[in-house]
C-alpha cells in the first residue's frame, strides 16, 4: 500500500485515478477554497482534507493529520492561471507556489511526486521558470522527468495539453502512459463530442432536462454514464442577440465567419465559436458557459454549454459532485485533470513504484 498526498487538490480530479487503484492509500489532500474542498470531500470522503493556504502547512500539522505515516507519493500541481498562454502571464505570488510544493516535499519526503500544470510553464519567463522548478526539486535529491500529455490521447473527449513532471529519489523508473488513442493504426479513435454529450436530451438557451438515457452506446458513455436522474443539464439563459449569433454559426464556425450586421466587434478568433460535433472539443476552461470566451458554443443546439457537458468533457463521471454556485462548479470542472488522464497516470506510477 502506498501512501498519498495531493496537494493543490481541487475538485480531485488527480486524486480520481489513484484512488481507483487499491494500491494506493490517499490520505490527505490540501485545497485553498471553501466550497472547492467541500467538492472534493464529497468525492473523497475518507480523505482528510486540509482546507487552508499551502502556506500556513507546518510540519506538526502534517504530522498530526498523517497520524506520522509516512507518504510514498505527493501529487498536485500550483494554480496554472499565472502560467496559462490564454491569460495574462505574469510572474506574481502563484507563479512562485511551486517552492510551497516544494517545501511540503521537503518536510514529507516522499519516495515520488507528480507536478503536474498547463504547458504554458515550459515557456513562462523565456523558460527561466521551469528550469528553475526542475533545479530547485533536484536539490531535493530527485531524479527528474517530465512529458508533456494531451488528455485526448487517453480517452478525454478534450484536448488539454499538460505537463507532467515526475520526480523520483535516486533512479527514475517512471514510463509514461502510452497513447490509447489516436489516428494510427491499432489505436482506438479519439472520443468526439457527439460520443461524449451525443446522448444529452437537446436544450435551447435557459432549458434544462433530468431526463437520462441509462443505455451508453460507446466505451466512453459506459465509463462516465451513472444510474439515476440527470443532474446538472441545464443551458445558461441568454439574451436574444446572443442566441441569434448561436444560432447562425455552423459546425466549427467563429464570430469572423458571421455576417457583419451582427458580428462582435470585439474578441479573439475563437471566441462566440462553435464547438465541432465530430471532433473532440478543444481546451474547456472555467469559462466554458461563456460563448463570448474560447470556442465553447453547442454545435447542435446553438447555445452555451451545461454544467453536466463541461463535467463530460472533462471525462468526469455523472455521479461525480460538485458544490456551490454554478460559477463555483464550473471553476472546479475547468481547472481539474481529467478522470482518464489521472488513471493513465496513476497506472504507470504503480508500476514505476513496485519497480523501485
């Protein structure tokens, strides 16, 4: 059994995979926001959760809440915001959270850590940050490798590119996952959109539906498909100029695309942009209800995207939780790891450890 740590948990959607492996023991996990840590509480319940700054971690706290176990394991990754090539990159306090990923390190001395965060980081201050990361947890004494890995190669109807840093004390046995899916040969085809919400009921702008289809019709469905109501499937209510955008665009189509008398007059390339329904989708984010945001736009019904869509998109399970307002839950799907990835993940760290 190894013990786990997460750190900068979320709504657990690294700890996903590790808890599904019986070799893995998740004992603790720190999380910053209230609500947040409710979620994955809710999730998790048998883990003890550490709901307050990485920075007020002390070491007798630690002690305490581990009962002095020792910990195998520490994963997590700092919030990507100050990293993210779609906002203002800056290098301001959460640009440095990574030394508080490190200090807790220090203090637990796990055996391994999964640093995991958005790509943006390998170039973040002309790459200066990321060798610096790589510096300051060698000084630990581990031995470091990192990939990056796009969740769509695993089954997650998204692509979401993300590095995955892995450090282990002394010699490095970690392999990462290989893809599962994917255009070559042998391999099974990307997850679309329409495989992934295609069994949604359809909705218009301010609807919502507890009707659920139990039969999944693909590998994917049977995965994240749960008995019960449907909950969470309701579109976000939009004004009448905003639906009439929705609904003159066409599969894949961006404001650029529509015509001038009632295109936005302001907005990046991919922003009031449909989604393509026979492609997986691109990069959600906690925005992904906001069509004036990156491409997020319903191909089907024209509309902005439910909660229970995003959460599939993420390849969260329908009985999977999330707490607080509607703008909270869809904070807590677009900042986390998808399901799938964690578990591709999480396998290849078991093997790696029993290697050791």
């Amino acid at each position: 059994m190894y013990n786990v740590v997460d750190l900068f948990a979320g709504v657990g959607g690294l700890s996903y995979g590790f808890s599904k492996l019986p070799e893995f023991n998740i004992l603790a996990a720190n999380e910053i926001e209230k609500d947040i840590s409710i979620a994955y509480t809710l999730n998790h319940p048998d883990v003890k959760m550490m709901n307050c700054d990485i920075n007020s971690l002390t070491e007798d706290m630690l002690k305490e809440v581990l009962c002095g176990k020792s910990i195998d394991l520490v994963v997590g990754g700092p919030p990507c915001q100050s990293y993210s090539t779609l906002g203002k990159r800056q290098m301001d306090e959460r640009a440095n959270l990574f030394m508080q990923y490190k200090r807790v390190l220090s203090i637990l001395q796990p055996r391994a850590f999964v640093f995991e965060n958005v790509v943006g980081l390998l170039s973040m201050d002309k790459s200066k940050l990321f060798n610096r990361i790589q510096e300051e947890f060698s000084e630990l004494g581990y031995a470091l490798k990192y990939k990056v890995l796009d969740a769509v190669d695993y089954g997650v109807p998204q692509h979401r590119e993300r590095v995955i840093l892995v450090g282990f004390k002394g010699r490095n046995p970690y392999h990462y996952p290989p893809k599962t899916h994917g255009e070559e040969q042998g391999m099974l085809p990307y997850v679309k959109l329409s495989d992934a919400i295609g069994d949604l009921p359809a909705l218009k702008s301010g609807e919502s539906s507890t009707e659920y289809n139990p039969n999944p019709t693909n590998e994917f469905l049977q995965f994240v498909c749960r008995e019960g109501n449907l909950t969470e499937h309701s579109a976000p209510k939009n004004g009448a100029h905003l639906i009439k955008i929705m609904e003159a665009l066409k599969d894949g189509e961006s404001k650029d695309d529509l015509p001038e008398e009632i295109r936005p007059k302001s907005g990046y390339g991919n922003t009031y942009a449909k989604l393509w329904w026979d492609k997986p989708s691109t990069t959600i984010t906690r925005n992904f209800a906001c069509p004036s945001s990156s491409r997020c736009i319903h191909p089907r019904d024209s509309r902005a995207m439910s909660i229970r869509e995003g959460a599939r998109l993420q390849s969260f399970p329908d009985d999977y939780l999330f707490y607080g307002s509607d703008g909270m839950k869809r904070l807590e799907i677009g900042n986390a790891v998808p399901p799938l990835l964690s578990m591709a993940i999480a396998k290849q760290m078991l093997d790696a450890l029993n290697e050791e």
